[in-house]
C-alpha cells in the first residue's frame, strides 16, 4: 500500500466555452474527469484509487459563474462556490436556508475554492471506499462497513443496497427542501432535474451519486420562488464545528398561516445516500401549530424504519432531534 | 529576584523567518544531483514477504536505484526495523525505497514492483492477543521482554525481546466487563503502602474500568530527509526535535563515526515525541545516498506519516480508589492494559505515577501489561501515560468525592503534593512542589464556588458541566553539557544543540548564560541548527525538560566563561580573580571599575593566552560531541564551557485545568464557556513562551478527551485515521478563544533561574477538566473513556448506553 502522492501524467482540457466542455465531456466520457473546485479530484487522482485519462478543467468558463436573478427566483452557476452561495445578499434574504447551508460546508479555506456543483456531486465519503478497496461502489462485491465488526459510525441508518454510505453533501438537503432544480447540460442538449430526482441511491446506480451520465455536466442550479422567504430552520451536527461531514443534518422550510404549518418540506443529510425526505413528518405536522406539542407528537417518526449498523445508533435520536428542534425553533 | 533577561519577553530570532515563510525545513534543502525517493509500504497488517520482483521498476528511465533489506541491517523484533521482509507487523510499514530523478517517476515505479506476500493472523486489540489461543501480532509473541542484549551492528535498540503473556478466557471476558481479572500474570508490578490496610480506612470506594484510545501524531513537518555524501562525511538534514543528542544513534544507524556526520536542522514543524531521537526511516535516506552516491530527498507524505510517525499507546485498565472520611486519598489499586502498537512501547508505569503524585495515595498498586498489536508503532506523545490517565481519572475521581459528599476543588488541594511529598514505586523525592497553591490560585481565577453552582444548570436544551482536572509531567533531566563563547568583536555567541521543535525554548534558555554575563540581548547570537557550527552535547528536546535541563547547561558554562574573564583580567590588570565583577560587557575591579577590560579585549587576550581560555583545552568529562565543536571553536575567543552536575529528584511540572461548558443534550455537543489553567512550574523565564504552552496544550487536551482517537478495522488491520482531516484535531470553532492562564511562579531550587518546562501537563489539565465537565454535565455519568463523542452523549441521553461501547474495546470508533 504505497502512500501515492502525486499527480499521474494526464491530459488536462481547459476549456472557456461551456459548448467545447461539453464536446470534450461527450468525446472523454468516463476517460474524462469533470474539475471545478478540486476538492473531491487530487486526493482520489494522487491517491490514484481512480485514474481518469484527462481532466476538464471547468474553472475557466465564465457563463457557469455567478448567481442571477429570474423570473421564478434565482439561477447558480455551477461553479458558484460556497464563499458565494453563503453571503450573495439576494440567497441571504429570500432562500437564507441555502446561505446557512454553504455557510457550514467544510472550512473556510473550502468554501472559498468548492463549488455548489462540487458539493452536490461529490461521491461519497466512506472511509473503506475511499481507501481503495474493491467494496461494491468500487466495482467489488462486499462491503466492508456493512459487517458486526466493520467501523461505521458515519454510515447509512436507511434504504442501504449493498453500500451504506451516506450523502456528504451539505447543501443537498437544502436544495430538495427548496425544491431546487438542477440543469444538466449535454452536447446538444439539456435536461432539468429536481434536486430531489437528482441524487440516486445505491439500489438505483451503485457507482454513482447522481442521475449525471458520462459526457453531462451540471451547469446551474435553479431555486425557484416557491419557498423564497419561508421560515425555515437548517442544522448540522458533526464532530467539529469546521471541516468535519455532517453526523446528520435537517434541513425544513415551511410555510405557516394562522400559526399553523401549511406546507413544509424536511429533508436530512448523512442519514442515506441521497438526502432524506421525512415526509411523514410533513404529512403529520400539516394543519398543525409549530410548538412543542406538535414536536411532541411526531417524537421518533424521523427516525423510524431506520435499520441502524454497529455504531450508528446514535443517528436515529439525532434525527429524532433536530425535528423537534425545527418544530420548536 | 531581579532579572535582566528571566522572566521578560523578547522576540526568538527566527520569529521573522517563520512567518514569512523563509524559515527552512529539511525538505526545503536541494542539492545538485539530488533525486527523490519514495517508499513502498505494506498493505498487510502481517506477514512476511515471499519475493520481490523490481526489475521492471529498476530497468525504468529516470530510477537511479532501490534500497531493500539486503542493504540494511536488520535489529531483532521488536526493534522497528528501517525496512521490513521477513516480518511485516503493520499497514504502511516501509518495504523498500525508489530512488529516481523526480517524485513521479518513483511513484510511477513502485507501481511497477510486484511483491508475493505470505500473511499472518493479526490483531488491532490488546486483549485480542492476550487471550489465550489469540493470535500473536509477532511470530514469537506479543509482549516486550527486557534483557541485556546488544543491539544488532548498524542499529540502536538493545535489550529488549518479544515475549508472550496470556490470560484466560474468563480473565479476559471480566477485565472486559470491567472487573478484576483474578488469577491473571501481570509482567509489570509496583506497589507501596499497605494497601489492604489503607482501603480498610476508606469509606469511600469506586471502583471502575477505563480506556483511551491512542492518537496517531500530525506534526505538520513530516519526517522528510535529504542526505549526501562527500569524502567519507554524511551530511544530512533533518527534522527531529532535538538536535546533537541524536548524532551518536543517527551515525549507528548509518555505521560511521559520530565525528562524520554533519546533522543540519535549523527548525522543526512541531514533533511532540514522536520526534526525540532519529527512527528508523532516516537510515533509508542515508544509506540509500549512500548506496547511489548521489544526494536523496525521501520525502514523507502525511499518509505515510501516520503510518510511522509513531502514536500515542491507548490503554484498557480498572481502577479501584478509596477515600478516607476527611477526603485524604486512602488507597489506589489500578490495571492497565497497554497497547504499543508495533515494536513500540506502552506508557502503563507513567500513567500510574501520574496517580501517585496527583492523589498522594497512602498506598497503591500497579499492574500492568504491555501488548503489541499490528498497529503503527506506538511512542511518546505529549505527557505519554499521564496525560490520557488524567482525562480518565478526573470523573472517577470526581465520582468518588462526590459520593463522599465532598467539594471536588478542596479534596484535590488537600492532596496534591507539596515540596516534601513523594512520586512513585520508589518513593522518589521532588525538586519542589507547590500544588495547592496553585489549585487555590486557579480557583480563586475561576470563581469556583460561583461556577460550581451552576453545575447542572440547564437552559433550555443546554446543561452547565464543570469540570476541574490536574496534569502533571516529569519536566526535568541534567548532566548535558554547555557552551558558550565570547567573540573578540565582543559578542556573546550562545551555542546549543536543542532542537527548534517551534515552542522557542531553546531561544528562552540560552538567555540564562545572557544573564549570567549581563550582556545585553542585541549583543547576543544564537548559534544552532547544524553540527559543524560547532554545538555542545545537549539534552533531548522532549519532556518539558528543555528548561529545567538547559538553563542548567547555559549557566554552568556561563559560569565558566564568567571565571575566566575574571581571570584573564586579574593576570593583566592585577589582583586576583575574585576582586573583578563584570557589566555593560566588561570586567573590571571591584573596587575602581575605571580598571578593566571589554569582552571584546578579554576575548582576544584569550585567545593570546590559549589554554583552557580558548578551548585548546578543556574538561575531559565532556561529552565527544561537545569536545569536538570546542576543538572546531578553539582559538577563536574566550570558551565558556562545562558538563553539568546531576540534579536530584523528580522535577514535577504540574497544572489545573477548570473549565465550564455548556452541554447540548440534543446534539451531543457543547460549547467550551471559560478554560482556566494555572501551572506549577518553577519561574517563568519567557512569559509569551509560557502562554503559547499553556493554549497549545489546552487545546489538544480538549482533543484528547473530546475528538481525536486511533480507528482501526479488526477485519483488515487498514486504520482510518491516514490524513490531519479525519485525525479529528480540534479546530478554531471548536476551543475557547481566550484561556485564562497563568503561573504560580515560585521558583524551583534545583534550577538556577527556577525554572521547569510546562509543556506535557498543559494538555493533561485540559483533557482532564473537559472529561470532568462532561460528566458532570450529565449528572456525574461515567463513559469511562476518552475520548468522548458527540455520538456517545447522545445515545448516553437517549438511554441507548448499551450501544456505546463499554467493554473497554479500544482502535475503535
């Protein structure tokens, strides 16, 4: 087990049109590896646990840059990076539950270089994959977080398929909750998928994270009006207040009148692979008021069904926990 | 007393390097020819190796050759071989090394390499290996066996063997369960006092199991080397903590004479003990230079270095601890499982003096077990032993007074130990102690009555902890040398072979000698960083000690240079030596200070007079290190130089640590509201020094008891814990932003200016007041562990405690 670390020789694409990074994405395919931030590139590339032929290199291409306004809310370029997304003013005031979101994604230093697409693409972070080994998600057939003896204190508490790693991604269940749509851009083409239709699960595509097919790019994120300025209540806890994935996350945004929730979405992090609707959390607190007594009533729903691992138990009362915390915010 | 120097700020000369980024490392040197080396380290956590093919690799374009074991002398286990083959004992272990003219290249060619591997059973667990039938993780044993052995030609660990020790299966299944394991060996044993006696005079005991997890270093230098060869002499930069102390072990393991080997090493980014002496890797770089007669940079990646870069030992152990009515320590009787991961060592002995100073116990026993496991190698880390007993001992402790219905402040005070206590199995004594002055002081800062009345306190889904926890560490050694030298510009030239692992200690007692001349520091030069600038023999940087040992060093040759210009002036100007003082860089009579002379002209009388004067003689008990740089300085001034006495006793460096949080029942996490330490050591000669200690260790003592720990999968050996990231150390967010601190500063007889180091307790007292203020958030629970995560407190108040782990597993999550 060499401690690789550096760069293989490859063929590096800079390109400043988004037309010829989709032309070089069609022609490479899985030869071709999609870079914009970096943060989830040098470690698997030096590490050399993936071998991508050639990078295309995405910084460069300006119309996938900034944060507009629409006529249905907002549109994020894709290399947008979180620095941005946490303190735009327009995010800040009308989708406050995305800026929250960025804000606590990693550390400062990453935020400044990581983007929103990097962040809702990024695979996943179990630390057996992640070391090389041919686990399913690797293209094996075990996994080694899913055993008595496995270490897996981070891993899957539901809808595991052969793989129990979670979502890492913190602005993922902000953006379902805001029912966010994400633009595919290919050569030729585009397609517009709901950010909740976006993350796919290990029982639906085991070696990816996303609905992205080789020679797509993830150009923009589109947040619409819908949920502008709703209450919304965001939370991550992990080990350490910076840099650390997310032990769980809760995401909501709700729409109250007359003191009772009208319509809310509930969304958790690092509890699957994909992020977490609770939707039948949202079914039972519709109709009723945001206090403790409607957080007393759906005590234990988030977490039910959940078929915990070793030493993940503790997800299921954190879960438990920050919806009540969201009721009672 | 009135210092010029002691006790006043100043800025370390290589302040201004560091921040701009000029200071140099050892990876920052380059030489013309130089080629890069890489390392092919094991993927197996066992095993030997059957045969290595590397022709495709060597046939490459651009590989300049490989070092394997057929090149290096090979120490028996468990010396940590430089390279292994026939008996791998963990995952990253180096295996061979690549030389080519760039990094990509031998990377490329490693790649190229094709080894057979025959495994062996191995195991992550301690206990695993001490169960009867478990497996061994050496083919001979698992426990270290100390004899008289020679170490092997061309390596340095002698006397040591593997061994085996067993318990039974119930020994094991109730040490697990926490209790005693009845009828068990225990290789490692010291008691004092009557115990039996002493637990009958208590009517308070608990009793309870405890583990703590190790901790792999991240110094943020790894242990990157450059070394070349020129007419016979190895010139080799480095990155170790200290500096001439390891020349002598450094040129065995490169099998040439000390006086051959040029050791350049000007800054250190950070070791904390896994850096004292030279380990094994640097052999590599030297004889693989060697080997293809061109200068070799082998570098060392983060990765790699947690695999060698040695680890904090974790421990499993049960502890029985009485009180007597008026809140006297009674009685400790304590088991301690060490892990020393591979060919390392356990801290179980120290751990258990850290007891028996801290509580003053009338009597105590220690057993002990030191078990190697196919883990990365384990050695000193900051405080090795006390410092993860203090996280754990503090809630026991804190259970016990409480049950005893007592304050946990005063029953600390009433005993910690004072001048006139004793330490340990050999009841040995100390240079001083004033510990409760300053637990009273460090309450007084704290407002502990104040604080102690919030405990338990809850707002909202927040609860009040207060914890209070004490650190201790041995922090003083003598015997080493010290040099100095007046230059004929007048200059006084402060030589020292320290390393500059970044706390500026060694910049902070060479002022000793600065003081003793009354040289103002502007007219002062550090000489250090490379052997032939000609450095004395001194102590190992490690172990707080550097200011208790090297203060003494700089005055006794202070002392010696300051003789000599007394009696260089009296042969000139008359008199005897006694009738002359010295000040603004002079010497002169006593009684007519007109009459005398500058250092400037003393030293080049000096040099005129040669002699001892000059260094053209000098002390035969000197060590060969230093000899050979005052023969290198002879001629050139007047030489300050001379071997220090032996001290006597421990020198105890001692702290308490108070701290409030505030305990998020929902999430596990807490907010660290106010941290207040106090040490006990000695004078403070460098008051920012000191600071810097003190918050240095504060904070990763809260990483010790709330985030950093040793994860290793018992299904493949691989650990989980190979980057800074998933180290856990605590971030910016994540420790207070101010910590109150200070020094009781009474000064201890043994140092000339009073001093003792305060580096290791610093994060003891820490570690220790979070474990007590996490427990005693949550009503007094005991997790009998650290560290503790957030997941624990969290299934700990969702009554899911059956899943924390409470059987004393250790390498685990």
């Amino acid at each position: 087990m060499p401690a690789y670390d550096n760069m293989p020789a490859m063929e590096l694409y800079q390109p400043v049109q988004v037309e010829d990074a989709l032309s070089l994405a069609s022609r490479l395919a899985d030869r071709g590896w999609l870079l914009g931030g970096g943060q989830d590139t040098y470690g698997w590339i030096k590490d050399r646990a993936k071998r991508p032929e050639a990078l295309i290199d995405l910084n460069g291409i300006e119309s996938m840059r900034g944060i507009r306004e629409t006529s249905d809310g907002i549109e994020i370029g894709a290399l947008a990076t979180l620095t941005e997304i946490s303190t735009n003013p327009l995010i800040s005031e009308r989708y406050a539950l995305l800026a929250k979101a960025a804000s606590v994604v990693a550390s400062p230093q990453i935020r400044n270089v990581g983007t929103i697409a990097g962040n809702v693409s990024q695979d996943v972070r179990c630390w057996y994959y992640r070391r090389g080994l041919d686990c399913y998600r690797a293209g094996g057939n075990l996994c080694y977080a899913d055993t008595p003896e496995a270490q897996n204190r981070e891993h899957a508490l539901f809808n595991a398929s052969r793989c129990v790693a979670v979502t890492p991604s913190d602005t993922g269940p902000a953006l379902v909750a805001l029912e966010a749509q994400m633009v595919i851009s290919r050569e030729g083409g585009q397609r517009v998928v709901a950010a909740e239709d976006f993350f796919v699960g290990p029982a639906i595509n085991i070696t990816r994270t996303t609905v992205m097919e080789p020679g797509e790019i993830l150009t923009a994120v589109r947040i619409p009006a819908k949920w502008a300025n709703a209450e919304y209540f965001y939370e991550k806890v992990a080990d350490r207040n910076v840099w650390d994935f997310a032990l769980v996350s809760l995401a909501a945004v709700m729409r109250t009148e007359g003191g009772n929730i009208q319509d809310s979405r509930l969304v958790c992090g690092a509890v699957e692979c994909t992020p977490r609707r609770l939707r039948s959390v949202e079914q039972a607190i519709q109709g009723q008021p945001r206090n403790q007594a409607t957080a007393d009533m759906v005590a234990g729903m988030a977490s039910e069904g959940a078929q915990p691992l070793t030493h993940n138990h503790f997800k299921m009362p954190l879960m438990d926990n920050l919806v009540q915390r969201a009721l009672t915010a | 007393m009135t210092y010029k120097h002691i006790g006043k700020n100043f800025t370390p000369p290589d302040i201004e390097a560091k921040v701009t980024g000029a200071a140099r490392y050892a990876e920052d040197f380059k030489r013309e020819g130089m080629v890069f080396a890489r390392l092919l380290t094991s993927p197996l956590p066992a095993g030997r190796i059957v045969n290595i093919d590397y022709s495709e690799a060597l046939a490459m374009e651009g590989v300049v050759g490989i070092l394997t074991t057929e090149d290096l002398p090979q120490p028996a286990p468990p010396a940590n071989p430089s390279l292994a083959s026939d008996i791998i004992t963990y995952i990253g272990q180096p295996i061979l090394a690549v030389a080519a003219v760039t990094e990509e290249i031998a990377e490329n060619a490693i790649e190229k390499i094709r080894i057979d591997f025959e495994r062996r059973p191995f195991i992550v667990d301690p206990l695993d290996t001490l169960v009867e039938g478990g497996p061994n993780p050496y083919p001979t044993g698992n426990t270290l066996v100390r004899n008289a052995g020679e170490a092997a030609a061309g390596t340095t660990v002698s006397g040591t063997d593997v061994g085996e020790v067993k318990w039974s299966r119930d020994a094991i299944n109730a040490f697990r369960a926490g209790q005693v394991p009845e009828g068990a060996p225990f290789p490692e044993e010291w008691a004092f006092g009557e115990l039996e006696a002493e637990f009958a005079q208590c009517t308070t005991i608990v009793e309870e199991p405890f583990v703590t997890i190790g901790q792999p270093h991240h110094a943020l230098e790894p242990r990157t080397g450059m070394a070349y060869w020129e007419n016979g002499r190895c010139y080799f930069h480095g990155s170790l903590q200290s500096h001439t102390i390891g020349i002598a072990p450094l040129a065995g393991m490169l099998g040439i004479d000390p006086a051959n080997l040029v050791f350049i090493n000007e800054n250190t980014g950070g070791g904390f003990g896994g850096k004292i002496f030279p380990y094994p890797v640097m052999a590599v770089t030297g004889h693989l230079a060697r080997k293809i007669n061109r200068p070799v940079q082998l570098r060392i990646t983060r990765e790699e270095e947690f695999y060698i870069g040695s680890a904090r030992s974790g421990m499993q152990g049960r502890m029985k601890l009485g009180l007597k009515p008026n809140g006297d320590v009674g009685a400790v009787d304590v088991i301690i499982v060490g892990d020393a991961g591979s060919g390392g060592g356990a801290s179980n002995s120290s751990a258990a003096e850290h007891i028996s100073l801290m509580l003053q116990p009338a009597a105590m026993r220690f057993r002990g077990v030191t078990l190697y496991t196919n883990t990365t190698p384990r050695g000193a880390q900051r405080g090795p032993g006390q410092n993860e007993m203090a996280a754990v001992l503090a809630p026991i402790f804190d259970k016990a007074i409480r049950q005893a219905g007592l304050d946990r402040m005063t029953v600390r005070r009433q005993n910690a130990p004072v001048s006139e206590d004793l330490i340990g199995p050999r009841r040995g004594a100390l240079t001083s102690a004033f510990f409760p002055q300053a637990i009273q002081m460090g309450a007084d800062m704290f407002n502990w009555d104040e604080r102690q009345a919030r405990s338990g306190q809850r707002n909202g889904n927040k609860v009040t902890g207060i914890g209070l926890g004490m650190g201790y560490h041995s922090a003083g050694a003598s015997g080493y040398d010290g040099l100095c030298r007046i230059g004929t510009d007048g200059r006084l030239y402060l030589h020292t072979g320290v390393g500059n692992l970044g706390t500026y200690s060694y910049a902070s007692v060479v002022r000793t000698a600065a003081e003793v001349l009354k040289v103002d520091w502007n007219n002062c030069e550090i000489v250090r960083g490379n052997t032939d600038l000609h450095l004395p023999y001194s102590t190992y940087q490690a172990g707080s000690n550097t200011m208790f040992t090297e203060v003494r060093t700089n005055f006794v040759a202070a002392q010696d240079a300051l003789r000599k210009l007394k009696e260089i002036a009296a042969a000139d100007l008359g008199g005897a030596a006694d009738d002359y003082e010295i000040d603004g860089a002079r010497v002169f009579l006593s009684s007519n200070a007109e009459q005398g002379m500058t250092y400037a002209e003393a030293a080049q009388r000096a040099v005129e007079m040669g002699g001892e004067y000059s260094g053209e003689t000098f002390p035969d008990e000197l060590n060969d290190v230093t000899k050979r740089s005052v023969q290198g300085l002879a001629g050139t001034g007047l030489i300050g130089v001379a071997k220090d006495t032996r001290h006597s006793g421990t020198v105890p460096s001692m702290t308490i640590g108070f701290m409030e949080i505030e305990l998020d029942l929902g999430t596990g996490k807490y907010d660290i509201v106010d941290y207040t330490a106090v040490a006990d050591c000695g004078t403070i000669i460098h008051p920012l020094g000191f600071r810097q200690s003190m918050n240095g260790g504060g904070v990763w003592g809260v990483g010790l008891s709330g985030y950093e720990r040793h994860v290793y999968d018992p299904q493949n050996g691989l650990s989980a814990n190979v980057g800074l990231y998933q180290a856990k150390i605590p971030t910016y967010l994540d420790v207070p932003l101010n910590n109150n601190t200070a020094g009781l500063n009474i000064a201890d007889p043994q140092s000339p200016m009073g001093s003792r180091g305060v580096g290791e307790p610093s994060q003891g007292c820490a570690a220790a007041a979070l474990s007590s203020a996490i427990s005693d958030a949550l009503g007094g629970h005991l997790f009998n562990r650290a560290p503790v995560t957030p997941d624990m407190i969290i299934n700990h108040v969702a009554q899911l405690d059956h899943f924390n782990t409470g059987d004393l597993k250790t390498n685990t999550f």
